[in-house]
C-alpha cells in the first residue's frame, strides 16, 4: 500500500557531456528526454508530472536545487 503514496519525481538537470537540459526520474539511469533549454525541459516535465500525479525538482546549472514543486 505505501507504493500508492510514492509520487513520481521528475528531476530537471543540465548534462555534462552535451549541455542539454534532461528531464529524468529521481534515481533514473537515463534520461526520458533532452532539450536545448531549460524551459522545454520544465514544460515536458510539468505535463508528465500533472498526468500522473508527480512532482518536479528544477535543478540549476551546478545541479543544486532551484525550485521544487509538488
């Protein structure tokens, strides 16, 4: 039954590798998907997060958290 409270977390952060902006499940291995700016990122996110009842953490360049939304 606590599996019904888990929300879903999807994690906003700027890779590395490329500079693109990657939208991934909290403790994901991969990304769900990449965009060029942070906006497209958080706009994805936000839609997943709103049809599935998740949450979002926005994460700043350096990868502290800027905003957490619930």
């Amino acid at each position: 039954m606590a599996e019904d409270n888990k929300k879903k977390i999807y994690h906003i952060s700027k890779r590395k590798e490329d500079g693109k902006w990657q939208v991934k499940f909290a403790n994901g291995e991969r990304a769900l998907k990449l965009f060029d700016t942070q906006a497209e990122a958080i706009d994805f996110a936000k839609e997943k997060a709103k049809n599935q009842d998740g949450a979002i953490s926005i994460h700043k360049v350096d990868g502290k958290i800027r905003k957490q939304k619930y």
